[in-house]
C-alpha cells in the first residue's frame, strides 16, 4: 500500500490551533486516554495513531472542522463506533480522526410515516429501541449493535440478521445529511420513498466508507413492529437441505421469513465450549439453521404455520430435528449459539476469516469447494462456516488446527485468501459482502473485480474528494488525487 | 435550454458508413416508416429528429456501435419502448438515436435464487409472465407494462403500483451489465443481494436516463408468487382517511399490503364517463382507494382479515362504504377505475400534469393547499388527483375548465407547475416521483434542488461521461463537457 502524503506536523499544530479557536474546547479531543480508546481497533489488525481527534456535536460544527481541515490539505478519517472490522476508521497518523460519537441524537419518530430522524452517531441499539417504543421496528440489527452507530452502519452498507426480509442499511436509508470533503452540507433529508430527481446520490455515500463525505443525520424507514415472533433450531443434514428449507418456509409462510442462518456443527460446538451455549437437541448434526418467522399481526396462527414448514421439512429429508422456543428466553438461547460465533472464535484460537457472498442457489457448491480446497492446503484446519444464508452471505472462516501456534496459524491469512477469494468469484460471488473494503481490503479488492470497474470507482472518488482529503488509501485503494496529477 | 452541439450532417454520413460496415444490416435503420414509429413521443410534448437510427441485437453490436458514435464525437439517444413521458427518449436531431428493443431476450429465470437474468429490451409484461410460469413474481407493475421495456423501467428507476410492498425498479434490480460512452462493457451482472466492494455503481446508472450509459441486460429480483389476492374499492370521505386506512391495513394484515391506490370523485367519474369504468358502489364519495392484500401462502385468511380491517375502517369512520372482488373479472373492474384514469384525462379535455412525491403524511395537507392554489389562479379548473399514496407518490393532475378551448388551457402549464412545485418541495417533497426528469424538467429540476445537489450531479456526470455524448441536454441539463471547457 501506497504511504499516505506526508503531512508536516507543523501543518497538524497550526491546524490545532485553528480547530481550537474555530470550535468549542470539547470538540477538539487531545487526552491521551480518550485519543486511545479511539485508535485501538476491534481485531488488534491495525496500528492506529493520532495525536489529537476532533468529536463535533452538530452538523455545523463538523462543517468547520472539515473546511479547515480542507483548507490545511490535511485528509480525514470519520469514525462512528469504531467496531468495524477491515479497519476503515483506522487513522494512520497522517490524517485528523474524526469521532462521530457526540452526533448522537434521535431527532424524530413517525409511525404514520414509519420513518425515523436520527444523527449520525446514535447507536443502533438506541435506535431500535426508539423505534420500538413508538410501536415501529428498525430492523437492522447485527453483533455490534450495541456500540455500533448508524452513521457507521449507513457507511459501511451494514447486513446482519434481517437483510433476507428487509434489506441493508442502504434500502433502509431514505434521507441523508452529509458533509462534503469541502466543508460544504448536502441536505439530502427527504423522507421520500420515490424520488427521480438526478443521479441518486445518496447511494453514492452509502457504503462508500467515509471516502467522499461524512455522514451526518439520515431519515430511516421503519416497518410494523412484530406482534410475534416464532424461533426455530434445526438440524440438517446439509447445505443443499438449508436452501430447500428456507424455500419451503418462505412459501408456506407467505413469505414471512425474517431470517433464516446456517452455522456448521464446528461453530455451534465452539459456542457450546466457550461461550456458553447451551446445545437444544438430542444429537449433534452436520449442520444447523435459526430460523425466525414474524408477523406484525395479532393473533395470527404463526405458530401452526411453522409448526407445518417443520413437518414437511422432515417429510422431506431437510430436517433431521428441531425445536421451537416456547418462551423468549428459549428464543434468546437459540438465537446465542449464532450469535455468539465470532465470540468463541477468538476463544478457540487462531482465525481466519472470509466475508463471501454468492448467489443464494450456489452456497453448497461454494462451501463444498473451498472448504475442499483449504483443507488440501491445510490438513486438520478447522472450517468455521455461518452466516446469513438467506441472503448468500457466509462467513466462511477458520480456526487453527488443533495444537498449532495461533501466530504461525495466522501467517496463512494471505495464502488462505488466496484460495478462497477465486472460488468466490468463479461463483460470480464478492469477497466483500457486509463488512466492507476499510484499510484490509483496499488493494486486493482491484484484483477480484474487472479494471473497468476500478476505474470507475477512481473515477468517482476523484469526482467527489478531487483533492483526496477522505479516508486515504482505503475503499478504493490509493487513487492519484486531482491536485497530485 | 441551451442547443445541442451542432454535428456537421457529413459526420453523420461518415458514421452511418462505418456503423453499416461494422454491423450486420439489421442493425442500421434507415427506412422512414421505421424510423418514424421510433420518433413520435408519447404525448406529442415533444418532436423527434434523426436521419438514421441503430438497433443493436447484442452487447456487442451496441459496444461497436456506440465505440463508434464515440470516436466520431457523435451524441447517442438510448431508446427502450419509447413510453416515457418526459422525453427521455427524444432524439432532436443532433443525435444518433439507439433502439434496445432487439436486444429483447429472457436469458434464465431462477427459482431457487429468486432472480431472473433479462435483456434490456425485454417487454416488462413478457418478464412479468416468465416469473409467473415458474412459480415466481416479478413485482414491477405499471400502465406501459405492454409495451415497455425493462432497460426503460430501470434507466428511468420505474415505480408503479408496487412500490409500497417491494420497492422501485433500483429495489428490484441485483445486477446490471452497461455499455458505457466509449463503447466499453461493464459486467456488473452479480445477483447478489449483499456487495460491498466499491461504490454502488448500479445506484449511479439505475434512475440515469441513459445520462451516463445504456444498460444492457439485468439480473433481477423476485419473490414467491401470491397465492391468493384480495382486492376491494373503498369509498373514503378524505384523503386523511385514506392514510388512517392504509395503516390500519398494514398492522392488521402483518403488512401484506401490496396495493393502495387513491383516486379523486374526478378521476374516477371520468373513467366512468370516458373509458368504461363501471362504478360498483350505490352512491359516490369524495375520494377513494383501490386496496389490495396478497400473500404466497395457500389456504390463508386473508378474505377474513380484508373483512376485519374493512370493518374496524367503517366503525372508525375511515370508509362510508367498501366492496371486494369475488371474481378475477371483477377485480379487474375494480382496477380499471384506477388504471384507466390516464386513458379518461386525454378523453376528457386538456390536462396539466404533476409527478408529485410527499411524505406519505403530509399527502393530505399537500392536497388540500395546492388544491386551493390552482383553484385561486384557475377557477372552475378540474382537479384530478390520482396515485400511490402507499409510497407518498401523487400524480396530481388537472383537466381543463368546462368549455375552454385545450390550446389555451395547456398554455398554463407552467404557471401552474410554478404554484403546484414550491408547495411540493415545502413538504419536503420531490417534482419528480417516478416520471423522471427527461427533457421536460431538465431545465427546472435545478431550480428546485438545492445548488450543491446540481453540482454533485454535473460532476458525476463529467465524471462517467466525460466527452458529454449521452443524451444531452436531458436529465442534468445542460453541462460543459470536459472537451468543451
């Protein structure tokens, strides 16, 4: 990776003072405690360094920071939650950190309009929350939602659990408020399900990881709060049967599943080993899936409608067992050994992770293939696989084999990459599915897509940050900026 | 609006030479009783001009055709089933225009992946039925669907009657392949519900206008197909009552609304006068809604909870009085009202039309003022008030006074756009919904978005369209081309 233009410190300090001068003192963030818990990243992969942040508590105030910062030539580096995992809001030293966090207000809820007004910095729990209590869901919901922001969701184009039924952040994004490389607002607020006005450039924001523009407020679209919801843990006897069961189940239930995730008998027993879970059946089976029905009707028969797909799914040879929570705890019980995969990883040692999706048909052959091919290269790797299978997107991961040194195990990163990352693409897949591009994708992203589409991006990013000011050298790698040409 | 570069005509011979020697004949139309069928718009706003038009059967004939516009410095019109209604589609004369109706073939349909691999020219209705013949539903549904083409509908980001339950044709739309100005090909054909691996490319030439490029072929969305449909017409005394039963209808069907259509006493009385419409209540009302629920799931209660949420809408004053489909024919009576309400308008006079978006809240109240202000300015002038109101889109419309003379009732319409615009945008709203933009607002879109957003938009523009050779004049307006500058 390309170093990052060298910024004279001299350049930093005047730019601190004039931050210091232009914004009130809590904005600017120089103590050494607060600068580190916002450098320290979630998997230890990246070094971050700073020597001071910059946390503005509104829209306007972070119009000045950036404008100065613009001003300066010195880049940025938006930071929501800091919970990402490809290092996106890693800030190299070059760059000035900007922490999202104090953005954090929920503005409004509309349960007429079943949209909401919040703040780039709220965190998703609260929004949910605030959703919920106007008798509403936001349905986006995912591990870190208790510390992750929406800003940062919005940024990275986050999945998680509810993408089958309700879409990414992006589908779930109306309006945005983002602040240019410049300094200068676009309010993009319009809580408008159909608007054909020009390019949509909300859409160029979303997902673009902080390296056009920050995010600063969004209007979110809100759905029927569930009035219930049913839970089930399956055993199957494979991938394919997955794929035969979710089709079932989206057929019966009038197309009510709201999410439907596979994970490999390795990963359930890992979260049975160390993390506490608690295994729901009689015997152990090649692989599982959590599968949740909602309605947001009253009194319907949800119940009995599962209660069918499960007799059918056994008629058929998808299901070898399964069980139904009774109660919310139970649901809760199910719904660990999911969640709590990434977890008991960083408990069984060593991984390696991939964040693939293919087309939803291809995830047995896909799975079938690459973890044939990982074993070849790696005899008694542990395959780790789970993930969202209703919506393509596996997590295909890996622990260590059994005695080898985590380090020496890690090593293999790349090579392992190597293997998996082709057998995605020869199923039309992405290596990046819902954790984004950040710091650890940005240069081989370009080897996995067509030129012509790397030009484009570059295109793009030269057009919206041309003195490439925005989060550099991550996203779309290192991109000649218009001032540099 | 600015004239297109003038093309001296021996350029135009040069080309049409090389396009005829780089291409099979069929490919290169000539005949003026061909051409003429590609040059009459719509609703004769507008006059097309071209001496020669091509009609590539594949990818790769547009590739070299469009190479070749490219190398002449020759503007390009792409061209899907020629029924837009804001002269997307126009060729003035300066341009070559380019018919995608060759390239018109359903490629595979998926049942598995619920996704379909079509053709830019593909006839939506002709999609509509390969879904269907495999169990499957393709939800994009609107007036045209006979005649109009896929690329259209996503070029112009299609909405529809739809829209509410799945989305617009960008929700609807996981891959795309595109030409782009220099003839070369991007392969964005991934049908992959989750990407995060660069900009959203599809976002930026999805709802484009063929402004930056011709989309090519697509991989779309389905879902299972109903069934069973419910459909009712309800006669309501406001549009408030109209938003009180679309919520209620969702809460009480677990959101299986996949309709909610208002129509005015107007509009529907004039499809009762002028195009057959049959009207199947025993007295009239001010306003009413053409409500459909539908679910995939066999042997469900739905009837049960249509009679439900019409019971609770009469005891809480939301309906005066309800009628539902025992028949399909009777359903498609029930349709017609609304459906035909375009066919009616041309029948019954001059009309003044309005691509309308609001918040779905704010649909009374935007109603209800710029009711009364064209009223002010045009007494005795018809208001006839139609459209999605489960998606906040109003296509609020006007036919002539009694007894004036057409030509002159026409000649207000730009007066009235300028009452009917500002109201629209102080709630927030959107002058164009699902329409687009075209050569009829190309020029005023800009004044109704913020500056900075009409700059964002010419610098994409430049960006992915550098030599200003995609239909100019249209969607952005007009913009200095690099070249030009």
């Amino acid at each position: 990776m390309t170093a990052l233009p060298l910024i004279d410190p001299q350049t930093f300090e005047t730019l601190k003072d004039a931050l210091r001068a232009a914004l009130p003192e809590a904005a600017v963030i120089t103590n050494p405690d607060r600068l580190a818990a916002l450098l320290a990243e979630e998997r230890a992969l990246f070094e971050g360094n700073a020597t001071f942040a910059v946390a503005p508590a509104t829209t306007e105030e972070l119009s000045i920071a950036a404008r100065l910062c613009h001003a300066h030539g010195v880049p940025m580096v938006p930071q929501g939650g800091n919970t990402g995992l490809v290092g996106g809001a890693v800030a190299k030293g070059g760059e000035v950190l900007i922490s999202m966090t104090r953005m954090n207000r929920i503005r409004a809820v509309d349960p007429v309009n079943y949209t909401m007004t919040v703040e780039a910095g709220a965190v998703l729990a609260d929004i949910q929350n605030a959703a919920a209590a106007e008798g509403c869901l936001f349905p986006l919901s995912l591990g870190a939602e208790g510390s992750c922001t929406i800003g940062g969701n919005i940024a990275s184009n986050a999945g998680g659990i509810g993408v089958l039924k309700y879409g990414n952040a992006r589908e779930l994004t109306l309006g945005l408020e983002v602040v240019l490389p410049d300094g200068r607002i676009w309010n993009g607020m319009r809580p408008l399900l159909k608007d054909n006005s020009g390019f949509a450039l909300k859409h160029l924001f979303i997902g673009s990881e902080g390296s056009v523009g920050f995010v600063t407020a969004a209007i979110l679209k809100l759905f029927p709060a569930p009035a219930e919801v049913q839970t089930a843990f399956c055993a199957l006897p494979s991938p394919e049967a997955a794929l035969g069961l979710l089709s079932l189940a989206r057929r019966l239930s009038g197309d009510q599943v709201t999410a439907f995730e596979l994970l490999s008998d390795f990963a359930c027993g890992i979260v049975c080993d160390h993390a506490g879970g608690v295994f729901p059946l009689s015997e152990r089976a090649p692989w599982y899936a959590v599968v949740e029905l909602s309605t947001s009707r009253e009194g319907s028969d949800l119940r009995e409608v599962f209660e069918t797909i499960l007799e059918q799914g056994f008629e058929n040879g998808l299901i070898e067992d399964a069980v139904v929570a009774e109660t919310l705890d139970q649901r809760d019980r199910l719904w660990a050994l999911r969640e709590r995969t990434p977890e008991a990883q960083k408990r069984a040692g060593g991984s390696i992770k991939h964040d693939i999706s293919v087309p939803v048909s291809d995830i047995p052959a896909f799975i079938a293939e690459a973890t044939q091919a990982v074993e070849n290269y790696m005899p008694g790797i542990h395959p780790c696989a789970f993930g969202h299978v209703g919506d393509g997107n596996v997590h295909f991961n890996f622990t260590q084999p059994d005695g080898m040194d985590k380090q020496a195990f890690l090593e293999h990163w790349d090579p392992i990459n190597e293997i998996v990352y082709p057998i995605a693409m020869s199923f039309n897949g992405s290596i990046s599915a819902e954790h984004g591009v950040g710091l650890l994708k940005a240069d081989e992203i370009s080897a996995y897509r067509p030129e012509i589409e790397t030009e484009l991006n570059h295109r793009l990013k030269a057009a919206l940050d041309p003195a490439g000011l925005m989060n550099p050298g991550k996203f779309v790698g290192n991109v000649k900026s218009q001032n540099q040409s």
